[in-house]
C-alpha cells in the first residue's frame, strides 16, 4: 500500500530561495510564466513570472539548447541554468539558463499586454479580460493587498478572543428591511440573499461574545456608481459586553494599526510595486455627525440643506478637513441621526434623534457602518413598532433577546473599499476580483 | 478634538487573567452570563458562561450585596469579588461575590436548558432554538473546533504560497453543470448561485499560481440525508506546476498534520470538553478506485454491482477496510471513472476511462474532492464536445486556457463534514451553525 506523507521537496526552486546568496553561481531548476520575451539577436531576455515576483533569464545562442524566438508569452516553462548576480534585473539576480522545458503553451496571444509595467487600458476592458489583466505585476499586487487586509483582520481579532463563524447567505428574510434584496425560490419558497450577517452575528454573541466573519454579502441596490458593488467581502464583528460604543471604535482603530504593521512587514514588495504610502492610524479623530457638518459648512462656506444627512461631497469634505486641519486620514463620524440607521441601533438616551453608531471616513470614503445595538427585547419590540414594522419572520432573531444578551455592537467593513482606499483607487472595480454591478454578472 | 488610539485596558478580567496565581486573594471584576444557579440556602452557586470557559461564584448571605433567588439565568452581569481557589470549581477557581451589577435581564426563559452538560434534546428542537442551543458549552464547543480547521487551512496555506481570493457567488452559469443550481433574477437577467468557485480558482492560478478561499457554496440538490447541506463552506484550493495529482494529495496531508497540532496547542479545551481523540494524519494510504472496491468486495463479501461508481455503502467499508488493515482514519481513493467527474478533470493517459483525480475519505464518508484538471485549451475544447457540452457562458473561462495556464489541480473540503466527523457526529447539520436544508431556512 502506498501513503503520503505531506508536501515534499521540489527540484525548482522559487524566487525567496533565489535570492539565497550561497546560490550563486549554482545550477537551478525555475518555473514560472513567460512574462516577456525581448529578442536581441544572439541574446533574448525571458522574464518569467512566479508568485513571488519576477525573474530574468537570459538565453544565450550557442548555451541555451532552445531558441527565444520559439517561446510564446504566456507559455508555463521550467529552465535550468545558472543564478547569476545582475544589478540591472529585478531582485539583482538572472538566470543563464541552459536548457528549457515547455509545460503548457497558448493558442492565442492575450488581449492586453499584461507585461507592461502598467496596462494602459480602460477599467472595461481590464474586467472584459479579466484572467489577463489580473496577471500584470500592478494588477495582481492590489489583490495581495487585499488578502493582507483580510488576514490583518482575523489575525487581529483572534488575538482578541473572538471567535469565527460562518452564517448562512440564504434566508427567510433580510436584516436591513425589505428593499435592496435579492430574491431567489429555495424548493419552491420565497428566500432571500443575506445583505449582511447582522442578525446571526448578534444571535451569536450571546454564545461567543466576540464573533467575526469574512463572507460575501449581497445588496440589490440599483446604484451604478464607483463605490458600490451588488456583491461584495464584508469583514464583519460583533462584540458583547461594551462599556459604550466607543469600544468597537477602538476596537476597529487596533485592527487598522495591526494591518498596516502586517502590511509594512509582509507585503513590501507589493507596496513598493504599487508606490503606496500607508495611512496614518496611531490616532484617528472622531466627531459628531452634526460637529462634521458644522465644521465643513464653516470651513468650506457650504449651507447645511438637511441636517439629518450626509451628502457624499459633505463625507469628502469632512475628509478633507480632517486631512488638512489634524493630517488624519480616518476620521470617526459618529452619533448618525436614528432616521438614517436600521431599527436596532441603540439611539441615544441623551438624544433620541441620534444613535450610538459611528461611520468610519477613509480620506472622505465610508469604508464602515458600525454602532452600539438595542440589546433588551422589549425596547427592540418597541422600535419596530414605531418603525410600523412586522416582526414577522424575525420570531428567533427576536427570541435571542428574550432569553438574554449582553449590551453589545458591532460593525461591518467594505473590504473592497478599503483596498480601493489603500490602493489609491477611484474606482472599486479596480480592487475587486471579479466586480459583480448593476451590468456585469461576468467573468 | 477627540482621538481614539486602539483598545484601552478594561477594569474586568478574562478567565486566562483569572489562572494567573497571583491574582489569588485579590480583589477581581468579571463579567459573564449567568449560566447557572444552584441555591443552597445561605449559599448559592452562580456559574458565569464566558466565552473562555465557565467560571463559578459564590455568593453568600452577608457577605455578598445581591440576593442570588432574585438572579436569573441568561442575565448578564458583572460581579465583583474575591478570587479564591476550590479544586472542585472549573479551573480550580472560584470568585467569592461582593457586588453584583446586572447588565442584561431575559423576559423569559429559554426553551432549552443551556446550563446543562449535555443538552439531552432532539436535533431539531436545538436547530429550532438554535441562539438558544448554541450557548451549551458542548455545542459550542464544536465551532470552536471548526474555527480551528478553518484556521489551521488557511495559515497552512500561507505558509505555502498560497493567496487568498474572493470570487463572486452570483454569476450566470454554474460550474458543474446546469442542475443543481439556485436560480435568481439579477436586475432582470437570470443569474445562479455558485456551485463552487472551480472556474475562478482556475483563473486565478494564471496569476498567482496558488490560490485558496474559504467561502460558502450552494447546491440545490434534492437530497436530504444526513451528510449534505444545501449551502456550505467550502475549503478549496488551487496550485499550478504541479508534477502529478498526488502533489494535491501531498499538500491535502500536510494541512490535516498542521491542523491537528493546531487544535492540539489551542484547541485543547474544546479537545476535553467533547472528549475528541484526535485522526492519524501522519501517513495516509492511497488506493485506486476500482482496486478499493476489490479489496472492501473481498473481505466483506460483496458483489461488485457497478465497477465505475461508488455507493455510499461501499464508501463506509473502504474506511472500515483501512482502519482494520491499517489503522488508518484516512483514506485517499484515486482514479475515479471519467463519467462521474466534471468535464474539467485530467484523464488518466494511461487509461482515459478514469482519471487524474481523488476523493479524501474520513472513516468512510467523502470529506474532500479533488484532481488535476485540464490545462490544455484543445484538449478542454474536445471534453466539452465529447460531452455534447455548450461554450456557452464559459467563454471567459475558456479563455483563461487560450492565453496558457500552467499544469494545475486542486481540490475542495466540506467543512461542516470535517467538522462532523472530527466531533464524531453522525449529522452534519450538528455542526452546522445555521443549516440550510430541503425543510429549513430558519433561522
């Protein structure tokens, strides 16, 4: 009988064991995309792509037993040769290669000229040819920002004893009220697609009393413009015990200053490719919602027309006052008018007009709806009320207060976004895998 | 202005502060909920459910500013006290209550006795009550594990080179084929649930050439028995170069060693609470498909009925046959018949009627699916006619293999079916938060 063991060793080697000094000079084994072939008579430089980044070969005429000329881009390959220092190649090192092995080759050469340093195409056509566009250097370097995220949030939080869960996306009912969903028939009822988490992770507290989850959420919301998607990466926590809804700020700030630390340390090659410089987050202001909109009317000699609203051009210039007044690039905006927020935010005591909930601005972006909840049933019942809602359909949500929960809150981060910001983006289509809009449901 | 700088020290303690010796004596504040309360006249026992583990106070006449008869189960609460040692309390530690602030009262209690060990109910009153029957310690205890494998998969994965990815869960056509698949209207335009992310973790190993997402699927399959779901988490990974499809294999073991050490180290409460021998992972047999129904036909008498599939019955003695003969938890079954794979599977060269591909059994129930798959743009094109199969809605991933992709496979694991088996549960909806079946969309 045969058995396996785990992973073992391979002949190749990737690009961080290239980089070993003790190799040079040394005979290697490299795979790797062809990324670009630059024939320059007796002598072509091949750049592979590898994971880690990438790699210059050089083929010789006369050393190399295969021609350059015969190498199409995009071909998967594995050459052997010699590593060899070279200042001018990426990382400072090439290989002399002797002899290649062709893995896989294509039978059309791709739409874009993904060896570019930068593509030079529309945002339509990098998404219209999407498993070429994603293969440039930049492009690729965004999505591994955004994995950094992504794990700076869990590592964060599990230091922080929360625990992970995974609630389902197909329901009875959505969290947020009835518009904006979208409708599918589950054997033959009506169910929805989850806009977000919001009810399980509350349900959830009383078990855990911190919980996360990273997991798509689904808004049929029929807006066409740079910042919304129709399906996107919420990273979502929820937190028992809160002194006040200051907690989960502070808690949110520990995870931006965790993530841009993981990002400095583990992810350098990708900021350096994308020329980035990470946002402040030692300290981020924070200020009520109609402070903001004072400041900025005074600052900016703009007439406050609604003074329960925010206007985007009001969160963008709250950012640049923020900016240019304290050099933050987060600012907390908190204390939003009840009307604006779903029933279960905490309004607050003082000032039942406002809630205890926060949004979190990025350079003038909202990137996070958060806010303490109505933990006593009986308030929550009669927030609905007021609201004319039915609980119908909500009977176990509603149940987990009637048996007890701890004050609590929470809050939900537009991964996406928070790319787009971090990547200097204007447009979240950029940082998003595969966008899902009011009119694209492809690749 | 106001700054927030992070998480500020709290004046309550955690239960792993509590262990802390030197704490004995001292005065301590902690919160919880109740969990339980044992009234023994001047005496009375109040267990704290807190998300480290139970922890219990005693609160006497006299001494204790609160009358433990006017506390009731599932309040939350803050008490502050002193710690004491009882080698009969868990942990060995006991708080010796002074005050008592209640934060939380329920309005009624649950329909579940949450304080006792085991919950002693039917699957589907805990399903029924599920915010309820989650804050049993054992139940819960489950998820806990479950966090751990998801953990465990993700930071192996790392450790590999692998990148995270996040692919949409609406699209226009499913993975696997047309049934199966939920339906939905997206703005007009009919739209599915994903299967898997099978087409985009292929694109994606183009760019990165190793990629892994952790993220629920759906499938409306008709089945209700106790091993499927209608929507799970999916464990799934994809890595390029591979030389053969026992590479997969290799990498499958050396997740399921690095996760056992990791609920080991962290998981050890969890671990006791459910009193879990942990599988062998150490070494895994690998044996053919049709050799494995041999050998199961051999020993127990059993006629081979259909030599290119596998019943369920036939499944459960493959595992039973390597426990016996091998002392094995796992079992790698490989070369599963062409027919019964999706028309992206490698076919084996040597024998095009099974292929490069491979089931993980866990004593006797399928956890994982997996193989190479095709690489080579003619070839696929070919599969797809032979099957009498439409380009159709594929052209962006049919591109993917025209622009070139290395040699590739990957697989994906049910969690909530590791999770099962790992518990030693025999229903997959016990370790399923919030199970989605044919009957159930609630809660």
């Amino acid at each position: 009988m045969e058995f396996l063991r785990g992973v073992t060793p391979k002949e190749t080697v990737e690009l961080e064991e290239l980089l070993d000094a003790s190799r040079l000079g040394c005979e290697v084994k490299v795979n790797g995309m062809v990324h670009t072939v630059r024939d320059m008579g007796e002598l072509s430089f091949v750049v592979l792509r590898k994971r880690g980044g990438l790699l210059q070969c050089i083929f010789e005429e006369g050393f190399t037993q295969y021609d350059a000329k015969a190498l199409r881009e995009e071909s998967a390959v594995e050459v052997t040769g010699l590593l060899e220092q070279d200042a001018r190649a990426p990382h400072g090192i090439e290989v002399r290669v002797k002899e290649v092995k062709v893995l896989s080759v294509p039978y059309d050469a791709p739409p874009l000229s993904i060896g570019k340093w930068k593509l030079g195409t529309s945002l339509e056509a990098k998404l219209n040819y999407r498993s070429a566009s994603l293969r440039n250097v930049r492009e690729r370097a965004k999505f591994r920002i955004q994995e950094g995220i992504v794990r700076g949030f869990r590592d964060y939080l599990y230091s922080q004893q929360f625990t992970e869960i995974h609630t389902p996306k197909i329901g009875s009912k959505g969290a947020e009220g009835g518009s904006n969903v979208f409708k599918l028939e589950y054997f033959h009822r009506p169910a929805v697609l989850a806009q977000s988490p919001q009810f399980y992770k509350q349900m959830m507290v009383g078990v855990y009393d911190r919980v996360f989850e990273t997991a798509p959420v689904f808004r049929a919301e029929k807006h066409n413009t740079k910042r919304h998607l129709n399906e996107y990466t919420s990273l979502d926590f929820e937190m028992g015990y809160i002194d006040s809804f200051e907690d989960i700020m502070k808690m949110e700030t520990g995870f931006l200053q965790y993530t841009m630390r993981l990002l400095e340390r583990e992810y350098a090659q990708e900021l350096q490719i994308l020329n980035l410089t990470l946002p402040k987050t030692e300290e981020i202001p924070m200020v009520r919602f109609d402070r903001a909109k004072e400041l900025v009317a005074g600052k900016y000699s703009r007439k406050i027309r609604n003074p329960y609203d925010l206007e985007p051009e009001e969160e963008t210039l709250i950012g640049q006052y923020f900016k240019e007044e304290y050099d933050a690039d987060f600012v907390f905006v908190t204390h939003y008018p009840s009307k604006k927020r779903p029933f279960y935010a905490m309004d607050d005591p003082a000032d039942p007009r406002f809630t205890l909930s926060f949004d979190l601005l990025f350079h003038g972006l909202e990137i996070t709806t958060g806010g303490q909840r109505i933990h006593d049933y009986r308030m929550l019942l009669d927030k609905l009320a007021a609201r004319g809602m039915t609980e119908e359909g909500m009977e176990q949500y509603l149940a987990t207060f009637k048996y007890g929960l701890p004050p609590h809150g929470g809050l939900g981060i537009g991964l996406e976004r928070l790319t787009m910001k971090l990547c200097g983006e204007e447009n979240v289509r950029e940082t998003t895998l595969f966008p899902r809009d009011l009119s694209r449901l492809e690749p």
